[in-house]
RNA sequence: GCCUGUAUGGUCUAUCGGAUAUGACGCUGGAUUGUCGAUCCAGAAAGCAGGGUUCAACUCCCUGUACGGGCGCCA
C-alpha cells in the first residue's frame, strides 16, 4: 500500500495515528537538528517531521525537491506555537521510515513559481502541480460532471459522434485526415457535431447532449483554441423558449455547484440593441457607458470632421464616462479606433463647470446641448465618433468602451444574457454572397421572408448566451422541413447540386419525417475559466496549443516520414 | 495575410553605444534543534539567430525565429 491518507487530510483528530503517505518533496527546511519536509499532492499538504533521534535522520540528507516518496511514521499535534491555518496546520507526522519511489531532475521552475507561460507550456507537466492549475482542472471537471448529472436528470441521452467525418463547407476551415483505405480521399475532424446531433434527432433520440471536442483550423486567440470542449445539446418538439430555459438552468447548476450564482432570469437582448448600446454582440453589461446616437445635435454643425460624414448620411454616436482624460489620452483612444476603421475620436469634459474640450471652440454648442440632455456633470467624459457605417462605428465605439471598462473599472458579479434575434444572413466580401451567420440549417423568422425584409435584416432563430462579455454558447431552432431548406439554400447561393454534394445526407434525412428541433452548444473551456477568473482558457486546458497552433511540450505539429506519407498517398509540395 | 509587444544566468528581472552586466528566487558548499517563502555566510551561473550602422553593439537599425495581445478569419 502505498499511503493510507492523502496529503490534504490529515486533522488534530487523527492524532495518535499510524499513516503511510506518498507525494512529491514540496520544500525541504533543515534547522541543523530539526528537519521538517513538506510533502505534497494534489489534495493538499503535509508537514513531516524528523528528529536527530529518527531512524532516517540521514535519509533526509539524500532527498531533494520534487522527489517522490513515501513515508510511514504517526500524526501528533503541532506545538501550540507551531500551529498554522492551513488545512492541515494543526498536525505533523513523526516519520519513522522514508522511501524515495523516484527522484528528480533538478526542474527548470517549482510548482506556482512566476513563470512565463512559454517555460509553463513546455513542462506543462510541472506547472499543473501548483496549486493554481490543479484547482483550475478540479473546477473544470466538477462543471463537466455536474452538466452530466443535470442533463442525465432531465432525461438526456450521451451520445458519441465520430471524430473522422465528412468536410463540409461554410463555416470554418477543417482539420483534414488522409484516408490510406481510399487513397486521395479526406476525413474532416468535426467543427462541431451539429449535422450528426441533427440526425440523432430524425432518429427520435429526443434529448440529446454530448461533452465534445470540436476543431476548427482558424487563428488562435485568447479564448480560442484549434480544440476545443462543447457541451453539446439538441432537443425535439421544442421552441426556442424551451431550449434557453433548459440551457439557462443548466448553467445555473453547474456554477451552482462551484458556488456562483448566475441570475435568476437571463435577459433577452435582441442584437440589434446590443449592437447600438454596446457595440458589440456578447456585451459586458457591468461596465455600463451604453452607447447613444447623438447624430441629431450634429446636423448643422459645420466643424468638417463632422460635416464630412453628416453629409454623407453618417452617424455620431458617443458615451459617457467617469475616467481621467486629457490630449494624450484621446491621442491613445483615436490610435485605437483608427485600428477599427475610424478616423479617431471627438471628446469634452466638465471641469469647473465648463465644457473643456480640443474641439470645443468648433462645437460648443453641440457639447453644451449634449451635455444638458444627458446630465453630463462635473469630471465626467464624454466619448464620441463619427462614422458613415454605423456598423463601423458601433463596433469600434463598443471595443473602446470595453478597453475603458477594463481600464478603469472594478467590475464584480455576473452579467449573464441571451442575445437573440441575430441576423439570418451576413454579407461576405470575400464570396460576394450572402452566407449564414449561424450555419445553414437555421431557421429564419418565416414572417420576415413573407414580409420581403431586405436580405440583410431577415432574423434568425438564434441565440447566444453571454456571460460577462464572453459567448458562453449559441445555437439555434433547426429547419425540419425540406422546403424550407431548399429556400435557405438559394437564399445563400447554393445550387440544388452543390447542397445535395455537400448536405445530401441531411437532406435525404429531412425527406423521413423530421420533429421541430433545435438546441445549443456550450463552450465548456469559457464556462471554466469565467468561473475561475482568467481571460485565458490556456488555463483551464490541460495541454493547450499555443497562439500559433504548436504544443511547446509534443512539439506537435511536425513532420512524418516518407513512408507515412507514401502510406496514405502524399506527395508534399516542393 | 496584417498590426503590435516581448526576447539578458535554471527562473523572474535591472542597467548601459565603451570598463568587471544588477538584484531576487532557485542551485552548490558551510552554519543552524520548531521551521512553515525558515534564517545567516560563501560560491557557481546569462545577452534568441543572422545581417547592418559604428573605432566600439547586449544596447541602435533590418530580417528571421519563438512567445503574448489584437484586426481579418472563426457556419
């Protein structure tokens, strides 16, 4: 047997025990009589005490940091001044026998040293032993647990899909597999198993969920990675009201279990006004500044920034805010929205009663009608743009104003919501089409189509859960009927040929009888690491990828031999 | 594809167009009988790669590489 307790355990009521433990060496402490040693788990710690008078006083001598061993000797309580408040602070075991199982390299960094996170990834092994990154994979696994248990309860079902699929097209690029069976040929790992769940759904599976990795060969950001984690889920007979209460109920029980309270009801925020007010469609509510169009006090204003765009049949918007400001800070915000499109920013702040401002004498009058209208009062800033694309200026405003919320505000809480009614269609530049925002199987709002909307403004059964500025998950209502996916697909441009090559099988399964279906994906790696509090998922990934797709500790991707490549038919380019 | 930041002992970092490159942690050796980031003394240990400017480059410039952040992209 190797140990009896873990590290973590051990109490003042276990005093007089006889224990066997087994861990890493977490620190060393020689008093020159005295030694104690810290041995450690993922449970926790334990202090081990060894006396000149100990069997294996001289042993200690041959034991290092992040060695493994184990001990055997008995619990007693610390003396009175030696008690501290850590879990297991009231006790110490007087070691008897001592066993190095494994030593160690001298390691590059110790556990919860301050690191750079390239050294991290490279012995990630090493890193996930602090107690920071434990704790961030014990979270993650209670929420997936939890998922479990909550959709098991209502009655779903886990289903696994397979990982080597079919390409299809829209969307995101795949992640392609050569098949050696059929040379030439191609699986695709899934982007998500969105037409697969759909399927399970014609086969009346009802309520389907799956805890699935999905792969998407798209740049990397902070909350992306090339795999990622979804809680999968799909719904027959259902509305969209059914599936955002199963899923908002479902995201309460999971934090609940980790101890945060989500709302007791998600608001729904059409897109439309979290584009105007925030500027942004996973808005973080808790900064406050909600954007206002201000266009109307510019109309005759003949400061030329202004005139040029008012002209044009532009927009000003703008938002207030309680921030420091002066030239060199508006210098720095302009430089920002230049980054978005826009030529830079238009501010004024009320100093001493006064519009202050380096605009001020070209539109003094604008400001000061600003100003009494929106309670514009002392110390206050006030931001504001001008743009001919409102899309533009909404967006570039929106990223601003969380710039400054992160800036300068102390935000606490959780802000979760449901954005809702997005844009059926999205124009692309690069197709010269119109192509799904969501994906293809969406079901658009019919009376929008029967109203002849322009393409652009058609909403779509969609939806996404925000919490506090992140997309936690999105899904959507699913088209059951053939027709109106053939519809769909001339909306966006695909032939009747294209679409059966690409979504044939789904189109044939539509022909069978389809239930009114719909459902969401959760994005397990964001959930986890809003509930720990980082901006990252690296964090709360075992073994990520870094911003440009390797694995500093696999070294993946590399190179194959020859011989694999000839297996499944590869001639490399050059 | 584009923009931007960073690169100095094992780790985190300071400084400087010139001389012996700073400090902390860690490590090694020594001292030390109640520590808990133990303490005290001593020691070893460093400029990402290539090119350029210069009498002289760790420092300035360029290119590359790696890592971070962002734009595009991400149904």
């Amino acid at each position: 047997m190797y140990r009896t307790h873990t590290c973590g355990e051990l109490k003042a009521t276990d005093e007089g025990e006889r224990v066997t433990l087994s861990g890493w060496v977490d620190r060393i402490r020689d008093l020159g009589g005295v030694k104690f040693v810290i041995l450690r788990d993922r449970y926790g710690k334990t202090q081990i005490v060894v006396n000149p008078d100990s069997p294996v006083y001289s042993k200690v001598d041959e034991i290092s940091r992040e060695d493994v061993i184990q001990i055997e000797g008995t619990v007693r309580k610390r003396p009175k001044e030696a008690v501290t408040n850590e879990l297991t602070g009231e006790i110490e075991v007087v070691v008897e026998r001592l066993e190095i199982l494994s030593k160690s390299k001298l390691p590059p960094f110790y556990p919860g040293d301050e690191v750079s996170e390239e050294v991290r990834l490279k012995y990630r092994y090493l890193d996930l032993r602090s107690a920071r990154m434990t704790n961030n994979l014990i979270v993650r696994h209670k929420m997936a647990f939890a998922t479990r248990a909550y959709l098991s309860d209502k009655g779903f079902l886990e289903i696994e899909t397979p990982y080597l699929t079919k390409s299809t097209p829209e969307g995101a690029r795949d992640f392609l597999v050569p098949s050696r069976l059929k040379k030439g040929n191609f699986y695709a790992l899934p982007q998500s198993p969105q037409l697969l769940k759909q399927l399970l759904m014609v086969s009346g599976m009802d309520k389907y969920f799956q805890i699935v990795r999905c792969f998407r060969d798209e740049d990397l950001r902070a909350d992306r990675q090339p795999e990622f984690t979804q809680i999968d889920i799909e719904m027959s007979f259902v509305h969209m009201e059914d599936v955002l209460q199963l899923a908002e109920g479902l995201a309460r029980h999971i934090y609940a279990t980790i101890g945060i309270n989500l709302p007791e009801k998600f608001d729904k925020v059409p897109f439309e006004e979290a584009m105007e007010k925030y500027g942004s469609d996973k808005p973080d509510r808790r900064y406050g500044m909600e954007m206002m169009d201000l266009t109307q006090y510019f109309k005759n204003s003949d400061f030329k920034i202004v005139k040029d765009i008012i002209d044009k049949d532009g927009f000003v918007k703008g938002f207030k805010a309680n921030i420091p400001m002066s030239r060199k800070i508006a210098d720095e915000y302009s430089e920002f929205v230049k980054g978005y499109g826009l030529g830079g920013i238009l501010w004024f702040k009320i100093e001493n009663g006064q519009i202050t401002s380096t605009t001020a004498k070209y539109l003094e009058n604008e400001y000061v009608a600003i100003s009494k209208d929106y309670n514009v009062s002392e110390g206050d800033v006030f931001i504001l743009a001008v743009h001919e694309d409102r899309e533009k200026l909404n967006t570039a405003l929106g990223a601003l104003r969380l710039k400054i919320g992160k800036q300068y505000m102390k935000v606490s809480g959780y802000d979760a919501l449901w954005v809702i009614e997005f844009p059926f269609l999205e124009w692309s530049d690069e197709e010269q089409r119109f192509v799904a925002r969501h994906h293809p199987f969406t079901m658009p709002y019919i009376e929008d189509i029967e109203n002849n909307v322009e393409p652009a403004k058609i909403r779509a059964y969609a939806y996404d859960m925000v919490i506090n500025g992140f997309e936690a998950g999105g899904g959507s209502i699913r088209i059951h009927k053939r027709e109106i996916q053939e519809k769909v697909f001339e909306m966006i441009g695909l032939s009747k040929e294209e679409a059966n090559e690409k979504f044939g099988f789904l189109l044939e399964a539509l022909q069978y009888g389809v239930p009114p279906h719909g459902g969401i994906a959760l994005g397990l790696d964001r959930l986890v690491s809003i509930a720990v509090s980082v901006e990252n998922i690296r964090e709360v990934i075992a073994f990520p990828k870094t911003s440009s797709g390797t694995c500093l500790l696999t070294n993946a991707p590399s190179t194959v031999s020859q011989a694999q490549l000839d297996e499944v038919g590869i001639t490399l380019k050059q």
